[in-house]
C-alpha cells in the first residue's frame, strides 16, 4: 500500500509517501502547482466561474446546481459540464499543471448530479445524439475524459464520490469508461467522523471489486476552517485505516489543510498505544502496512 497527505498549503508533510496538493478548489481559487507534488484540480465545481456567468451553472428539474440547493449534495456552484468554454479552459490549465507537477487528480470532472444538466445546449445535444438521456451524460463525461488523458502526459487519477451504485444515474460516470484513461482512481470518503467503520469496509470492498484500476480512499483530518471538535478523532481514523486496508485498496489519503493538522493527526495516532495494539488482530499483510506507517511517525513526532 501507499499513503499520501492530500493538503491545501504547497508543502510537504513528513511520513508519506507521495503528496496532493489541492491546487484548484471549488471556491475557483487556484495556487500555482508544485514539481514534487500530485495536483488535485475541481473540475466543474467552480464557484467563481458560476459567479462570473450565471448561465454556466448547471441546471436541472429540482433547481440550479448553486450553493444552497438543497436537493441536492452540492456544497458550491457546480458548471453545466457540457459549458464549451470552460471545458476549453480546464483543458489547457490541466494540461499546463500537469507540466509543472507530478500530475493530476481530478474530481467533480463530471455533471453535477442526478437531473443535470438540462440546459438549453445539453437539452440540444441530448436530442441530436440520438442516444438515451443517461447514455448522452455517460458519453459526454466520457469523451471529456478522454481529451483530458490527451493532455495530461504524466499520472492521471479519477477521483469519484463514495457510490459504487448509481454514479452513472447521478453523474454520468461509468467505472469501466474512465478505466481505460485513470491510472488510478481515488474514492472521496470524507466524512466528519468514522463512527460506523463497518459502512466504510464495506465501500472500499465494493469500489476494489467493481474498478479495473488501482484504487486509492481519501479520508478527513481537518479542513480549512474547523476546529478540534468538528474532526475526526484519531482512534476513529486508525480504525477506519485498518477496516478499508483489509478490504484490499491500494493506498489512503488524509486530507487535511496543511502539514501542521497532519502533524497533529500523527502525533495523535501514535499516542493510541492501546489501540494500534489491539487492532493488530485486525488483518494481515495491509494491516501491518497501516500499522507500520504509524510506527514509523513516532521518530517524526517523538
Ligand atoms: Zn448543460
């Protein structure tokens, strides 16, 4: 297994063994990328592009994909994913931090969710396919994908929403499409706590056998703005660590905003003695492999 710290602030943490860098967020703000680093670009979430044209956000029978719709899962203003202009745009500006990094992670490179987009051009493009609705997203999504990998020479990651099911009904996403352009794929499992490690096996067992490339979780340490209690403990993302290790991934990611809140995270996971004992018992070879990374943070916190 790999691990990696995936963190908002241009620098490396101590203890991993590959970094991502979120170069572009949702909010649209955008930091240059870093030789050194992976880069993690949000594709079609884009807050400033919603704010600079209005007639870009996608659209559907329940509502814009705006900030606030809450018919949705949408934490900002999501752009219809057919908008020709920024497609354009994402294009070059991938294939540029792909050049100056290590390369690229991509989410939200797909509609916003069940029911977009049905804006005018997509209404058009749909009816000129010929093709069913859910077919006409899977292929757009699709052939976006696949201009992206001609642009992107070095690593390219998809990374998907936590639902193995109905990706393709909510955002045009099938596993086996992008499979042929991903060389890895990286499921977003962020959550504000891991209380319940069972659903999260679960997952990580049902993403291993459904996808056709190496497959990476993200899991939540602290993001830009909370505070100690909003977050995970640390016994919970131990635990969680080793539950989805045993099912069989391939590496984790902890997100966090930067190397300091990964700092604390380790010096926290090293002081559950007790519990990195016990879970021992837990599995085999992967189990020792989140348990080893633990160990080997005790000269980083000593
Ligand atoms: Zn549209």
């Amino acid at each position: 297994m790999k691990f990696g710290a995936y963190v908002y602030e241009p620098e490396k943490a101590s203890g991993f063994d590959f970094h991502l860098l979120r170069v572009k967020i949702e909010t649209g703000a955008r930091i240059p990328p870093v030789q050194d680093m992976y880069s993690n670009i949000a594709v079609f979430a884009d807050n400033a592009a919603a704010r600079s044209h209005p007639d870009w956000i996608s659209q559907s029978p329940l509502g814009p994909a705006r900030m606030g719709n809450s018919n949705f899962n949408i934490y900002w203003s999501v752009v219809c994913a057919t908008q020709p202009e920024h497609r354009a745009e994402q294009l070059d500006y991938i294939e540029d931090v792909d050049r100056h990094s290590l390369g690229v992670w991509l989410n939200s490179q797909y509609f916003a969710d069940h029911g977009h987009c049905t804006c005018p051009r997509c209404k058009e493009l749909w009816r000129k396919s010929g093709l069913g609705w859910l077919e006409w997203r899977r292929k757009e999504v699709t052939d976006y994908i696949a201009q992206v990998r001609e642009r992107v020479k070095k690593e390219l990651v998809m990374c998907i929403q936590p639902d193995p099911v109905t990706a393709c009904e909510r955002y045009g996403v099938d596993f086996d499409d992008l499979a042929k352009y991903a060389d890895a794929f990286n499921v977003v499992m962020f959550s504000k706590n891991y209380a319940t490690p069972w659903y999260w096996e679960m997952l990580a067992r049902g993403f291993k056998k459904l996808l056709k490339k190496p497959v990476y979780i993200s899991l939540y340490v602290y993001g830009p703005g909370d505070t100690a209690k909003d977050v995970p403990s640390a016994s919970e993302l131990l635990t969680v660590s080793v539950r989805c290790a045993r099912a069989g991934i391939d590496g984790i990611l902890y997100l966090a905003s930067g190397p300091s809140q990964i700092r604390d995270f380790q010096k926290a996971a090293v002081d559950k003695v007790e519990l990195r004992e016990r879970l021992k018992s837990y599995g085999d070879q992967p189990v020792h492999e989140v348990l080893g990374l633990v160990k080997s943070w005790e000269k980083i916190v000593g």
